[in-house]
C-alpha cells in the first residue's frame, strides 16, 4: 500500500502555510511562497536529498476549496467505514474525469496514490467547526496523518490542539518561519509513529540528516578559521609613485586594505549561509545586505566597544626600494618578495573546495598588485599595508563569525531574511576558558607572523581550535534548547501530542 520512498503531501486551506512549512522542511528557498492566496495551483514534489541520496518526498499541494461537497459526496455514497478509503478513491477518479472538484482532485491525488498526509493550519486564527468536513475527509482517506499547526500563539493553541487532536494521531507545533534543524528531526521522529512501514528508511533519513548537520558544523568551523588565518595574514603590497608622498597615500591604502579585509568577512558569511542552503539571491536581498552595513567591521562603534581605532592599528612599512620597473620583473620572474610569493602560493598545495575558492582571492589580488605596479609608471616605492598588528582584530571577527553562524542556523528557508541578530555583546570568545584563548591568541599571533606563507600546520592547529569553540558553542546551545530548559520554555512553544 505504501509508496517505496517516505512520501508526505502537504494538504490544508489555501494560504495557511502550506509551502512555508515545505520551503523549511526542505531546505529550500526557492519554493513559491506568497500573502496571495491561491499560489500553489498544481502539486509540486519536492525532496529532502543528502550527499545525492533523496531521503523523502514531499508534495506541495493546492488548497482545500468545495471541502463540504464534497464531503456530502462521500458521505451519500458511504456503504459503510470498511468501504470510506474505497470511496476517496472514487471521489478522485470520477471527478478527475469529469472535471468537477478540481482542487480536491488534485490534493487528493498523490494521497490516494499513495502519500502520508501532513495536515497545515494556520494556528494566528480562531478554531471554526466548518474546518472540520476537510479533517473528516482526510480521515477517510485512511492514510497515515498528522497535523501540523503553523504560526501557533497562545490565543488560540488550546482550540486548535483539542479539535484536531479529535481526527489526527499526532499533533505538533511547526511554526515554518522557526523550523530548526532539531524540529525537522523530531518532526521525523513523528513520521516513524504515524507511518511505522516506513521506519526503517525513515530513520536511515534521520540518521543522514544528523551526520549531514555535523559535516555542515565542520565546513562552517572551517570557513571561520580560514577567515581568520586570512585576515590575520592579509597584506598588500604596494608602490608609491616617486612624485607623491607616503603620507597623501595613507588613507587611501588604509581603505583598500579595509576593503580587502571586509570582502574576506563578507564572503565568508556568505559561504557559511552556503553550507545552509541559502541561496547568494536571498542573502544578497536588501535586508541582510542593509544588516551587513549596520553592522560594519569598520564602523566606528565595533572599534569603540574594543578600544581601537582601525587607522592607528595598521601597519605601514617599507619593504624595499626597488624601483616600480624591478619589482614587475621580480614578481613575473617568481622573485622571493611581494606578489612573487603570492603568484607561488597559486600553484603549489593541498586540494579542497575552499583552498581553491582562496587561491582565486589570492590570483585577484595579484593582478590588482601587477596592475598597480605597472600604473606607477616612472617607478616609485614599494610598501606593504599590514597585516593588521591588532590581536583583539581576529577576535571580533570571531565573535562575529559565531553570531552570524547562530543566525543561518536558526534561519528557516520560508523566511526571506535571516532573523533578528542576537544580543551584540554576547561573546563566543567568552566562552573559551583563559588557557584556550590565550592558545588561540598565540597561534594567531604566529599566523601574523609567518603571513608570507602560512605553514599547513600551522593552519591545521588554527582549524582545531576553531572547530573546538565552534562544536561547544552549538552543543551548549542546544542543550540549552531542550525540552525543559528554562531558555526553552520562555522563548518557544515546542512539541505537543
Ligand atoms: N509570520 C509568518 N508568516 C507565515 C508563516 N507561514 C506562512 N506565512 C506567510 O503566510 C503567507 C502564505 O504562505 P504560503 O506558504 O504561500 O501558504 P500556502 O498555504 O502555500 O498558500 P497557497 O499556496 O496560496 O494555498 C505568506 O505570506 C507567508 O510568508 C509563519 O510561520 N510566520
Ligand atoms: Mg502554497
């Protein structure tokens, strides 16, 4: 009776909620989702795949539009209760023919053929009784089922709990802008009650999707720790034109290096959302864009709250004296200084996704370096801007690495913007112990020191450290996410059977 693969049709009222549940629960943003009703006018199938592997189905359906005809339908055709799963069989194929009842049709289609059913309803309105012929129709289908009450509140939880506790064996709170991956689990964990012929693939799903979360944990820890290894190793060289002085450079010097350093940063939010399946279109959206702005690396209030100024931390010196001309031929010819170095970084070394994606950074950075050179003409002076010499540096990039790895976490797919930053001031680096910190603070210290040529093992103790802090950090957040906890209590409601 059961389709091979878990397969789930979302089912309930035009504009509940329905794809938003789906969009969260599949992780993908693309899904149509909109304040119209009557978006989703045909089923669309949609899968929960990891590693290649497609795990589950999931079916986006049209809403529920003639439910009390065509419950009077069913009813006036009802021999008795061994015969009502026989009956919506019937109801589909004559009406599919006839063209009568198209959105029923349609909605009941995949679940007579074969889907468990996922009943969506808009928990921010009251319970009415005319909900009640689709619950019964859905029931007659006599396939596994559970609701699923979306935008819960408080108002109206207990109507809505009660009545539907009536027709489905479970009954959980899935609000589609706060899905986390733990509710996904424990949404899957109901799966297995309501649909016990598909336990085994089900929890096979449950335990790819916990393996997948932790590779993703790894990539994002990685990501964090290469941010810092190349902000910390970040310098450019640069020359001066013999007719101008260092000191009417400055400031301009200063914003590139700037720049550079916030392109790392912002990249590497970006590739963090990446790890979540947020496409670049929806982080590129104006609100985070406009979140990225407020919150500037450079903007004067960061350097207040640690006491620095960016302008005084910055290094400025001179590495030489060569003449524009000789530096050009030095870098083409793989000389031992400046972009040289860069140009043989691009060719040697360890494989790896981001590896790659760095040395592209690295080969961009050369070419403005050539460029730069070749545009001093008549020849100049050469000079290095960084790397930054502040150690506090790396750690509010750290700090705001985490935070911003707690927003993508908790950032359902249904919403077009990640949700609210936390509290500013919280600190992952605060919940390092001294010892680690001052580890941490060493190891950079030496990444600043060898920026020339960052040695792999080096890097390798950076990653370590990182991925340390980044797994207690997720792990004390969720534990403090479990039933129970005092966190959890006060700020959502979570699983009610
Ligand atoms: N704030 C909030 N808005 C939600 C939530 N779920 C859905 N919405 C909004 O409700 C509206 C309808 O959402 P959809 O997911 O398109 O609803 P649907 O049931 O698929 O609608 P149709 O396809 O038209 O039947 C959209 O504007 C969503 O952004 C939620 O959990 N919180
Ligand atoms: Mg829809």
């Amino acid at each position: 009776m059961s389709t091979a693969l878990p397969t789930f049709a979302v089912v309930g009222r035009v504009n509940r909620g329905k794809s938003s549940v789906i969009a969260s629960l599949v992780e993908n943003d693309r899904v149509r989702i909109s304040p119209r009703p009557g978006t989703t006018t045909e089923c669309v199938p949609y899968a929960i795949n990891v590693g290649g592997r497609t795990l589950l189905r999931i079916i986006d359906t049209p809403g529920f539009e003639d439910t009390p005809r065509a419950l009077h339908w069913l009813k006036a055709r009802e021999t008795s209760a061994a015969g009502r799963a026989d009956d919506v069989v019937a109801f589909v194929e004559e009406h599919e023919a006839a063209g009568e009842f198209a959105e029923e049709c349609r909605l009941l289609r995949p679940v007579v053929d074969g889907a468990a059913v996922l009943y969506v309803v808009d928990g921010s309105e009251p319970y009415r009784p005319n909900f009640e012929a689709e619950m019964e129709i859905l029931l007659r289908t006599g396939r596994p089922a559970m609701a699923l009450i979306n935008r819960s509140g408080e108002t109206h939880l207990a109507a809505w709990k009660s009545a539907l506790n009536q027709y489905f064996k479970v009954v959980r709170v899935f609000d589609a802008h706060r899905v986390t991956s733990e509710d996904r689990r424990e949404l899957l964990d109901d799966f297995c009650t309501i649909a016990p012929d598909w336990e085994p693939m089900l929890r096979d799903a449950i335990a790819a999707l916990d393996l997948e979360q932790e590779r993703r944990l790894f990539e994002a820890s990685t990501l964090i720790a290469d941010l810092l290894i190349d902000s910390a190793s970040l310098h450019l060289n640069v020359v001066i034109k013999a007719n101008t002085e260092l000191k009417f450079e400055r400031r301009r010097l200063e914003g590139r290096f700037h720049d550079a350093l916030r392109t790392l940063e912002t990249n590497t939010h970006r590739e963090i959302a990446e790890v979540w399946m947020h496409s670049i279109e929806s982080w590129e959206s104006d609100e985070p864009a406009e979140l990225e702005l407020s919150e500037d690396l450079f903007a004067e209030d960061t350097w207040d709250v640690m006491g620095l100024s960016p302008m005084a931390l910055i290094g400025l010196s001179a590495v030489g004296g060569a003449t524009a001309g000789g530096v050009i031929d030095a870098a083409v010819g793989g000389a031992s200084l400046g972009a040289g170095i860069l140009l043989g970084g691009l060719v040697g070394g360890a494989g790896g996704a981001f590896e790659v994606r760095r040395r592209f950074a690295s080969a961009s950075r050369v070419r403005d370096q050539l460029q730069s050179l070749k545009n001093a003409g008549e020849g100049g002076r050469r000079y290095r801007v960084g790397p930054h010499p502040s150690a506090n540096f790396a750690f509010v990039l750290l700090n705001r690495a985490v935070r911003h790895l707690d927003r993508v976490l908790s950032w359902a797919h249904a919403r077009p913007a990640p949700p609210d930053e936390g509290d500013p001031d919280e600190r992952v680096t605060d919940e390092l112990s001294g010892e680690a910190r001052r580890e941490l603070n060493s190891l950079l210290a030496k990444v600043r020191r060898k920026y020339r040529a960052v040695p792999d093992s080096l890097r390798a103790e950076v990653h370590a450290a990182v991925r340390a802090l980044v797994e207690n950090h997720t792990r004390a957040a969720a534990d403090s996410n479990l039933p129970g906890s005092d966190a959890n209590t006060a700020s959502r409601p979570r699983t009610h059977n």
